[in-house]
C-alpha cells in the first residue's frame, strides 16, 4: 500500500511503500501499524469505532485520537490524548485544535502532514535522530493513520508517538 514518509531533515513528503515504513519504524510504530492494517484489511482505512483501545494497551501513552470536522474549513480536535503527548507539550491539549497546540516544527508543517493523511487517505510516518549530552542517540517517530466511519472521508486520525528517550535504558547497559 502507498504511504508517506518524511525521512530526517527532509521538508517534502516522499512516497512509499508499507514495507518501507515497517523498514524504517521503530518498534511502537511497527506494531501500531501493523495493528491498524489488520483492521483494516481490504479497505482503505478501518473506522474509529473499531479501535480497541484494550488491544493498543501496551502503547496508550503515545496514542492520540484527532476528530476532522467540518469540510473545507476543517479543524483538528485533539479527543484522545496519552501521557507522552502531555510530557512532550508540557499541557494536556485535550478538546484543543492542532492549529492551537501543534507539537512539531511549525503549526504549518504539523496541518500539511494531516491534510496528507486526510486528503489523501493514506497513512504518514516521519522520524528523527538525534544526538543527546552524553552521546546516546535519541528518536521520535509519529505515525498518522487515517480513520473512517463511511469508507470514504477521513473523520478521525489516529496519531501513535514513539519517544526513545522517554524509556529507561539503563537495564542494556
């Protein structure tokens, strides 16, 4: 299936495959993936009231859930919102708009991989890697899949953010 990918440092949205985005995912990100691909199945996307919240239990902290509103003037509602998410911003944005509590670049850059995912109702995954104080490598990865109660309009968004630094190494030392 086709995908989007925004590899580090790159500000354009490239093309992929699936199989691609499991190459270059880390492992919260390939097992939500693969989580949403099964439910979806033949489709292009599953719909919202099939996520079970029970079966995501081991990555709840980097889920979020985003209602699309509205038609052409949309707004992104943050509806669901994990702990990660909340530790990243400093804020619980639960019931805010992304154009109001983006984490990211820029407000701008955070919409354009939303309206990739909404317009074009394909899945979205971007990543980076840096390094921290003392020499470790560090990651964040989000990935955005698209959500739909018709088959057809994307209505919701379900985000997953995976956050190397946010696990403690210390026991593979």
């Amino acid at each position: 299936m086709q995908v989007c990918i925004k590899q580090p440092e790159q500000s354009t949205h490239a093309f992929s495959t699936s199989e691609e985005l499991l190459h270059n995912a880390t492992g919260g990100v390939a097992q939500v993936f693969r989580y949403w691909d099964r439910l979806r199945g033949a489709r292009l996307m599953p719909s919202p009231s099939e996520v079970d919240f029970l079966e995501l239990r081991p990555w709840l902290a980097g889920i979020m859930m985003v209602e699309v509103t509205g038609g052409e003037g949309r707004e992104l509602i943050y509806r669901v919102v994990g702990e990660r998410a909340v530790r990243l911003r400093g804020y619980d944005p639960t019931g805010m708009t992304v154009s109001k509590a983006a984490f990211g670049q820029s407000v701008a850059y955070v919409l354009a991989n939303y309206s990739v995912v909404i317009d074009l109702r394909i899945p979205l995954y971007g990543w980076y890697d840096d390094e921290i104080a003392d020499g470790r490598r560090v990651g964040s990865g989000t990935l955005l899949l698209p959500l739909s109660g018709d088959g057809r309009r994307v209505d919701w968004v379900l985000v997953y953010i995976e956050d190397t630094a946010a696990y403690d190494w210390t026991w593979a030392r």
